[in-house]
C-alpha cells in the first residue's frame, strides 16, 4: 500500500543501415547485419539522445536523472532496439518511450548526414589530387591514373545519391494498463513467507525461554 507505484512502456526501432561507407559490421555483432545494434542500444542512453529527449519531454529533470530511467533491449538476430522508459504514472512512462525513440532517430540521421558530408569532402578532395596528376604524369601512369579517377567518381556519385533512412518506429509506445511495480502477489507471498519465518523463530524462543522444565510438564499433561 505505501510502496511507490512504477510504470514501464517500450516502443520498437527498427534500425537500417545507411548505406554508402558509414556501416561496417563489427566481429562479435549479434547479427550479420551492417548495423552494430550493441552499439546502437548505447547511443540510446547517450547523453545527445538523452539531451533532445529532454527537450521533447519538456522537464525539468537533468539529464543524468532522466536516463536512468532508460533501458534498452537488443531482440536477438534482428535490427530493432526495444526502448523501455519507467515513469510514476502511465502517461510518463508512455511519452518517455516515444520521447527516446524519436530522439535516438533523429539524433543518428543528424550524426548520418554529417558523416555523409565528411566522406564526400574526402571523395571530392581525392578526386582533385587525381586531377592534378593527370597533366604530368607518363604514358605508363596515366592509365592508371585515370583508373583511380573513375573509381573514385564511381564512389563518389554512389554516395551524393544515398539516401539517409536512419529506422524508423515500428511498435509505438502504449499506456501501461497496470503498474509494473510494486508486484502485489510477489509481496503478499513474501510477506506471507516471511511472517510464517518470524512466527517459527518466535516459538523457538518461547520454548527455550521457558526451559526444558515446563516443556516436560506440559508433555505429561
């Protein structure tokens, strides 16, 4: 009756990969997917994830308070982050889940086309250093040389037509019918098990507080 009530909501990420040169797949990874989801269930709980959650929430709670209330589940051999957030109503808990779901996206979209422009700033500045070579190299490097161009343009028109689709949600977050804690029957049972303990102690003491003496006697009665 006094315990604090805790309600727990999770939304579903599916997360794709973004293609180009940004995904590489990690030894270990639980799957053979371009997408390290290990990784991805840490950047959940990042302090730039739990920063835009925090805007979208709109509390007052820091940051380090709000993330404790996070937990992250990696389904095995799939690409969805299973984000669960804890509240002490429904309807928190409920906006928490939606809240990291839509910040963890929006974050890696923002991280995505950053390091798009990164990769194509590197393409573009090889392209330019073959460039340059072309007029003074021989007839034995220029084949070469040119082979390297195109293999670089190739790349680079690759990566300026990629799309960045960093997921999406696929299982929004529901209000929780129920608290997820206190467990009433956990605790009328513990309880009952532990005053059936205590009453067993209790009676061990009254027969050694009574001594062997009146044992005896209320034996023979």
């Amino acid at each position: 009756l006094v315990a604090p009530q805790t309600y727990v909501s999770t939304a579903s990420v599916l997360v794709n990969p973004i293609g180009g040169e940004l995904d590489n797949a990690v030894e270990g990874a639980r799957t053979n997917s371009l997408v390290n989801l290990d990784t991805e269930a840490q950047l959940v709980t990042s302090q730039a994830v739990s920063a835009r959650a925090k805007v979208i929430l709109q509390t007052p709670e820091i940051v380090g308070q709000l993330v404790q209330n996070v937990s992250v589940e990696v389904p095995p051999n799939t690409n969805v982050l299973r984000v669960s957030f804890t509240g002490s109503t429904a309807e928190e808990a409920r906006e928490g889940a939606a809240a990291y779901a839509a910040a963890y996206l929006a974050n890696r979209l923002e991280s995505s086309d950053e390091l798009l422009e990164q990769q194509e700033r590197a393409l573009r500045q090889q392209i330019a250093e073959l460039e340059s070579q072309l007029p003074t190299a021989t007839e034995d490097e220029l084949p070469g040389l040119e082979a390297s161009l195109e293999t670089v343009n190739t790349r680079l028109a690759f990566l300026v037509g990629t799309r960045v689709n960093p997921g999406k949600v696929i299982s929004d977050s529901l209000l929780p019918n129920r608290p997820a804690s206190p467990n009433a029957g956990l605790v009328l049972t513990s309880g009952l098990a532990f005053g059936l303990l205590l009453g067993l102690i209790g009676l061990y003491l009254l027969e050694r507080r009574d001594g062997p003496e009146f044992a005896a006697r209320r034996t023979v009665k």
